[in-house]
C-alpha cells in the first residue's frame, strides 16, 4: 500500500474511533482539533496536487482564505 494511502486509512481510523468515542462520552465537541486538522491536512495535500498537476482545473479554482493557527 502507498504512503497517502495508509495515511489516508489511518485517518479514516482515527475518525471513526473518534466518532465512537463521542458517541460514548455524549460530547459532541470530543476530539475536535484531531479532526479538523487530519480534514485540513487531507484539504491542503489535495489541493496542492490539482494547483501542480491539473493547469486546467486550477484556472476555475476560486483560493479562499483560511483562518491561520493561532
């Protein structure tokens, strides 16, 4: 299995058993900043690869500002 592959599994992972865990605890906010950053490094990965390696697509992209880290 390829790297993006496995990592893109162990999110899945990570993402279910966060879900689990929610469901359990009754805290919708558990495990929040996990899941927003696995979502944002998954998003940033994503568009990196349309912006090098699709010039079509990449002129009907419309970029967004994204709130930094504080």
């Amino acid at each position: 299995m390829s790297d993006l592959a496995e990592r893109l599994q162990r999110g899945v992972e990570t993402l279910e058993n966060l879900q689990q865990e929610r469901l359990e605890t009754g805290d919708p906010e558990h495990g929040y900043e996990v899941e927003r950053e696995i979502v944002e490094t998954e998003l940033r990965d994503l568009e990196a690869d349309i912006l090098c390696d699709s010039p079509s697509v990449r002129e009907a992209l419309v970029r967004i500002r994204r709130r930094r880290k504080s």
